[in-house]
C-alpha cells in the first residue's frame, strides 16, 4: 500500500484498497465461498454472525439464503439513520 500522505497519498491508497480488501483471485474466491457455503449447510446455524472485514462469508450467507448479522462497533446511528432520515432521531432516541 502506498505510504504517501496527504491528498496524493489518499488518492493512491484509494486505487489500492480492492487489494487489501479482496486479495483473492476471482477462482480463489468463488472456492472459499462455496467452502464457507458447505460448512453452513453442515451446521445448519439459526443466524450467522459476520466479520464485516469478510465479504466472502456475506456473500456465502447469500448464496445460502441464510440470516445473517454483521459484527460491528458501530451504534444504531450509523445503521439506521441514513435509511430512516428524521425519524430515526426520535425513534431510536438519538
């Protein structure tokens, strides 16, 4: 990854973070999905818990159809309130 900083800097890490986020190469990837999608189907889970660095156990929750929740320090604010708008102020008491 770029060690530039500032503006220049951002701009390089930005055409860089597919990387960081996907390492894998497209076959590589579709082969960990379907791993994570057998072992689902192996323990048959009520709801899944999702690393929301691992896009790959997301997509193999889709791909199974399964529920699923995303692991996250986040509060209700940041997961609820762009979808809610002003609403979302006094419902969930923010």
């Amino acid at each position: 990854m770029s060690s530039s900083k500032g503006f220049i800097g951002a701009w390089k890490a930005i055409g860089e973070i597919d990387q960081v986020m996907m390492p894998w190469e497209p076959e590589t990837a579709i082969r960990i999905i379907h791993q994570i999608a057998s072992i689902i189907d192996e323990i048959e889970p009520d709801l899944i818990v999702c690393d929301p660095g691992f896009l790959l156990a997301r997509e193999a929750c889709r791909l199974r159809d399964r529920k699923y929740i995303i692991l996250s320090p986040g509060t209700v604010r940041e997961h609820v309130g762009h979808r809610q708008g002003i609403k979302a102020l006094w419902q969930w008491g923010l």
